[in-house]
C-alpha cells in the first residue's frame, strides 16, 4: 500500500500561486497515473488533474486548464500541482491519489492521501 503525503497547501489572496507536493511513503509508484483531486465544504470531490506514469499525457478540469499544470519527477517520486492565478472558487481540501487507469473518475484511484487546504481568500 501506498501512502501519500501532499504538501504546499495555505492561505492565499485571489491572484496569487501555490505548488502543492505530493510524495510517497513506502513502495515507489513510478508505474501510477497522478492524480488532485479537490474537495470543498459541503461538496463532492471532483478532479483537478492527472498525469500519467511517463509524466507525458496529462488531463485538466475545464475549471483549472490554463491555470493549473501538473507535473511529476518519477526520480524523485513526487508530483506537482503549480496553481497559478488562484480563485476564491479554488478553495478546498486538495487530495493526490494513485491509479493504474489514466482516468478523471475518482473511482479509478485506489491510494488517496490525507489532503492539504487550499484557502483563497482577500
């Protein structure tokens, strides 16, 4: 089992970037798609962006492309979510997990981490 610790979360005023992390304790993953995956309060999770293992086909929300680039550095075991030009409406728990499908279902992912809070906020 894989666990994830993702990083890089906090407080921000509309406008601004963050770079959340994403790394793994235990077994490398380097044969997983990334995903982030967001959730707000009261709110369904909903996905933000994947990557697959080669760290070479990528999918986006409608709701972030453009904004947001995800990335991974399989020597380092770690993926990345540079946010760029952050909302209010981005505000939520942000979440990376593991599949062995290149999906934007959240039921395809099988090792979630904790999440780190995103708060956009003047």
């Amino acid at each position: 089992q894989v666990q994830l610790v993702e990083s890089g979360g906090g407080l921000v005023q509309p406008g601004d970037s963050l770079r959340l992390s994403c790394a793994p304790s235990g077994r490398t993953w380097s044969r997983y798609t990334m995903g982030w995956f967001r959730q707000a309060p009261g709110k369904e999770r909903d996905f933000v962006a994947a990557i697959d293992w080669s760290g070479g086909p990528k999918l986006y929300a409608d709701s972030v492309k453009g904004r947001f680039t995800i990335s991974r550095d399989n020597a380092k075991n770690t993926v990345y979510l540079q946010m760029n030009s952050l909302r209010s409406e981005d505000t939520a728990v942000y979440f990376c997990a593991t599949s062995y499908q290149f999906s934007t279902s959240a039921v395809e992912y099988n090792n979630w981490g904790q999440g780190t809070q995103v708060t956009v906020s003047s």
